[in-house]
C-alpha cells in the first residue's frame, strides 16, 4: 500500500500546470515551424505543378486557347525545308516530303506532351470533337503508313500536295505554325 498511497501522493503534487504551459509553448512553436515548412514546399514544389492547360479531352470547355510550348520558329524552318524538298524534281521527293511531314507531326505532338509509344497513340489522346482536321490528319497518316511499309506503293504528285496541305492545316491548328 505504501508503494500505491507514493505513486499518487508524488501525481497528485506534481507541478502539472507549469508542465502544460510548457508543452504549450512547445506545441504553438511545432505549429509554426511546420506551418513555415509547407509554405517553402510549396513554394519550391509550385515549378513541378503540372500544366493543366494542356488537357486534350476538353474537359473544360471554358477555356479559350491551349498554350503549347513549341518552337513555332523551329517547327517554320523545317516544314518550309520539307516544302521545299518535296516540290523538288525527283520523283520520290513527294514520298520523301509526307514522311518527314509526318514526322514533323510527331514531333510536334511529342513536345505537346501526349505519351504514346508511336504516333497513331498519340492521335488518339486528342479529342475528335475539338480539332478540325484531325480526322483529314488520320487519313495522311495511315497513308504514310503505307508509304514505309508497302513496297511499291506511291502517290501521285496531287495526292503528295494534299497530304502536305493537310499536314500543315493541322500544324496551323495546333498553332505550332502561325
């Protein structure tokens, strides 16, 4: 019993309101270091938030201009190099034309952000309703499928003309072209 009548004699006089200030103070300076910490993560972590206005479904229709972060001078210089390459005299110049037209494309949507393993991957995360030509651009596409992996298959000069016509109606569109 003497053992039992110390353990509560020694809680029943412990100083218990100046242990509670203390751990008050020390609780209220936590609090405010803590609250300093998520402020600098924040503040840090605010460049790594992702771009939301790249949001391909159209999930908010609201919203009245993507910002994409492509070299437009970079992209002009080289579809005028495959422009120019394309309408040169042989006869493979067109063929040659739509493949790196094709490819200017991918580039382009790569740089956009849209994951995919190949192109026709990244096609299908836009959004049909939103974009004009992308159902002209499907079909340019699968014909530059062709082109690389049908031996034989060519397209007349007109038909080259269009494909690159459609190719640079969807670059315009993304405003990767002014």
């Amino acid at each position: 019993m003497d053992f039992i009548s110390g353990i509560v004699n020694f809680f029943a006089n412990f100083p218990w309101e100046g242990l509670f200030s203390v751990a008050r103070v020390v609780i209220i300076v936590l609090d405010i270091l803590l609250f300093v910490a998520f402020g600098v993560a924040l503040w840090e972590g605010w460049k790594f938030r992702p771009n939301l206005e790249m949001d391909f479904r159209g999930r908010t229709k609201e919203r009245e201009k993507k910002v994409f972060p492509v070299d437009r001078v970079r992209v002009r210089s080289y579809w005028d190099k495959i422009k120019k390459d394309a309408v040169s005299a042989p006869p493979h110049s067109m063929k040659l034309g739509v493949i790196a037209a094709d490819n200017l494309v991918d580039s382009v949507l790569q740089t956009m952000g849209l994951p995919g393993e190949h192109m026709a991957e990244r096609l299908q995360k836009l959004d049909l309703e939103e974009l004009e030509t992308i159902e002209d651009l499907w079909r340019a596409h699968k014909i530059r499928n062709q082109l690389v992996h049908t031996p034989g298959f060519e397209i007349s000069k007109k038909e080259g003309e269009e494909m690159l016509e459609t190719y640079e109606a969807f670059l315009r569109e993304l405003e990767a072209l002014e």
